[in-house]
C-alpha cells in the first residue's frame, strides 16, 4: 500500500473528525503519472454534487507518450469522481450536516492494482489553535531532547 500522494498541510488545517477510502475514478492519460506519484492533493477540496463525491482542484499531468482525443484536450485540474459505498456517503453527508464540516482529501494510495483516496471530514482550526499544536509538539521535543540527554 505505498503512498503516491499526500495532503500534508491538511492535518494541520483541519482537524479530522472522521476518514473514509474511496475509489478514484481516472482517465487513462491519468494512472501512470499518479502510479508516478505525481499528483498534487495541496488546494484540493471534495463536494457533494449530485449525491456523489467529486474531487475538485487536483492536479494530475498528462502522461507525456499519450496521443489521441483525450489526450489532446486534457485538463490537468478536471473534476474526478469518487466511488464510495452508499452507507457511507450517507455517514459523510450526515456528519458535514450535522457539523458543518468539509470534506478533504488526505492520501491516494495503491491498494492492489487500484488506486483508492482517503477522503476525511474535518473542522477548520483557527490561527490559535494552529499555534497552541505546534508549541506543544515544541515541549514533547525538548522533553525528549532532555530525557535522551541523561
């Protein structure tokens, strides 16, 4: 289950209250350059349309050796599908109703020959909060430091 992309500022943004792993529905001019592990997840945002989970604003380049229609009118930062189980896009749309949450994209991985993302419901965190995070991950550190130390 190797990692192709990761969401790194999402962790510190957002607190995660729940995650889900769903399908990505790609093009063929798609999976090798995310196998590649160059997809983009930063600035990326999952909606409800329609009943069904969409990935909006990712970013996955052309195969470069592709030809043909597709290929030829690709957009690198097209709306994608996500294939999810219907138990639980009803668990995400109850939990972003109820809570006012958004939902947003964590890792796309490998899973076998499929390529699955893990979605997740998150809260935004405020600026103080960010901050009271990073300083008490600053004491844990220094307290390791101290106790490496002796």
């Amino acid at each position: 289950m190797p990692t192709l992309a990761e969401n790194k500022f999402a962790r510190r943004e957002y607190d995660v209250l729940d995650e889900v792993e769903a399908g990505l529905e790609l093009l063929g001019v798609e999976v090798k350059p995310v196998r590649a592990g160059q997809m983009k997840l930063k600035g990326s945002f999952v909606k409800i349309v329609g009943g069904n989970l969409v990935l909006l604003n990712a970013f996955i380049p052309k195969y470069t050796k592709a030809t043909g229609g597709v290929a030829e009118k690709y957009d690198p930062y097209r709306t994608r599908a996500l294939l999810v189980h219907k138990k639980e896009l009803k668990k995400i749309f109850d939990m972003v109703e109820q809570r006012g949450g958004t939902i947003i994209p964590l890792s796309v991985y490998t899973r076998g020959r499929l390529i699955k993302i893990k979605v997740a419901v998150a809260r935004g965190r405020k600026m103080h909060e960010k901050k009271e995070i990073l300083k008490q991950k600053d004491i844990a550190r220094d307290a390791e430091r101290e106790a490496k130390r002796y």
